[in-house]
C-alpha cells in the first residue's frame, strides 16, 4: 500500500512507478476529503509514503493524514518514506521518522528523488529540455528506488539533504509553518468561474464566491495546485508568477 500527496503530478507518478502490479495507491487528497484513515494490510503487505518536500520539511496535510492513519496489522511490514524535492529534502527523513515513531510505527527505508522545480513564487520553471533532463535522471534513481524497496533494503538512501540539513529545515520551515499568506493569491479576470481550483485543494482552503475563489489562510497547505491546475492560468501569487509558466507531470494524466 502507498499513500501519496501530489499537487503537480510528481509524487503521484513517483507513487504509480514504485506500486506493484496489484499493490493499492491511496490519495492523501482524496482521504483527507473523505475522512478515510484507517487501512488494513494483508500479510507481508508493504506500506509507502511519497510527498513532496515542502520548505525543507512536510506538507501540512500530511502531517495531518498521519497523525488521524490507523493502519492494522502493520507491525510486521517493511515502511518506507519516498521524497520529491527540486534540489534537497534538507530534514525531512528525520522529522517522518519522528511523526510515524509518535504513531508507533518504525520506518525501514527513507528515499529521495528530484523532480522538476515548480515552486514559481520565487523561481521560473526550467526550460522545456531542462525538465526533461531532470525527469530521466529521475527515472533512473526511481528504478534504483524501486529494486530497493522490492528487496527491502533498511536504512537511510536519502542522497539529497544538502548542506546542514537540520539547521536549513529548522529556519525556513518555520516560515512555513508559521508565517505562510495566502493575501497575495488573486485572479485575474480571465477566469471563467469553473471551479476547479476549490475542487482539487486538498483542504478546503478555498471558497467560491461570485464565481471566484477566495483563500482561507488557516487552512492553506501551500501546495499551489490551484495556480498550476486552473484552465486559464489565471490564478496568481504575487507579481512574479503569472509569467514564470504552469507545471503538471507530463507523464500524469489531468
């Protein structure tokens, strides 16, 4: 079984490659909004966790599903972390290691694999055959990944920390967790009102009033899927992001 959070696309194609052939991926999206949290495992089943990195650290959400997820009969089972980031995790096997062992749950494996860069409050997106330079070599560490976690490998294969992990994690992530707006999202006129925005975020931090969305902080997970999802490409943060492109995994399906 994986459970995966994706806003983009990256960490659920990462999650569609590691699944085995009748192996359940379950949506963090999707569970959060049902209130599904408790799951049961066959004998021998393993259990996944694929996200993206997040201001060196773990989204919100997910820290939310795990701290409500009540898995039976895993205390047998070989868990594992798998983290998307654009260049480094910094702490973030750490701290998943920390949140599952508060549920009781020891994690085996902890993994890592860079994806394309989307976060365009402060950066553009790379150009056409830079991403996709980036996605072969990804496929390439996922297939490493994959024949690891088959063959149960225990440790910490987190190749991409960076530089002082725990120090970067500490002081940019409380930014994150603290100090995060949603007052610079706005849209432009050039949206038609769909409704789309409201019905991917994975927390219900946006309303629709008068045919646009408007933005409840408190709920905010910041993953930005209503920005690179929207139709019109009409939803902006800030100054910067209306011309540093949209992003969604080429090899995930809309």
């Amino acid at each position: 079984m994986i459970f995966y959070f994706s806003a983009t696309g990256n960490s659920k194609y990462v999650a569609t490659k590691l699944r085995n052939e009748d192996e359940q991926i379950v949506s963090i999206t999707h569970a959060l909004r049902e209130g599904d949290f408790t799951y049961e495992l066959v004998e021998g089943e393993s259990v996944g966790f694929v996200f993206p990195v997040y201001f060196y650290g773990i989204p919100l959400s997910v820290k939310e599903f795990i701290h409500k997820l009540c898995i039976k009969n895993i205390k047998h089972s070989y868990v594992y972390g798998v983290f998307t980031c654009g260049g480094t995790t910094g702490s973030t096997g750490e701290v998943f290691e920390e949140l599952l062992q508060d549920r009781s749950i020891l994690v085996n494996g902890l993994f890592s694999v860079v994806m394309v860069d989307n976060y365009i409050p402060l950066y553009s997106l790379a150009k056409k055959e830079v991403m996709q330079k980036i996605l072969n070599k990804a496929e390439k560490e996922l297939d490493e990944i994959a024949t690891m976690i088959s063959l149960e490998k225990r440790g910490d294969f987190n190749l991409h920390k960076g530089l002082f992990p725990r120090l970067v994690s500490g002081v940019v992530y409380s930014f994150y967790k603290n100090g995060k707006s949603t007052e610079p999202f706005y849209v432009e006129n050039t949206c038609i009102g769909c409704g789309l925005c409201e019905k991917v975020c994975p927390v219900g931090a946006i309303a629709i009033n008068n045919k646009k969305p408007l933005w409840i902080r408190d709920r905010c997970t910041f993953c930005l899927g209503c920005i690179h999802q929207c139709p019109q490409e009409a939803i902006q943060y800030g100054r910067g992001t209306k011309k540093r492109g949209r992003y969604q995994n080429p090899n995930v399906k809309k």
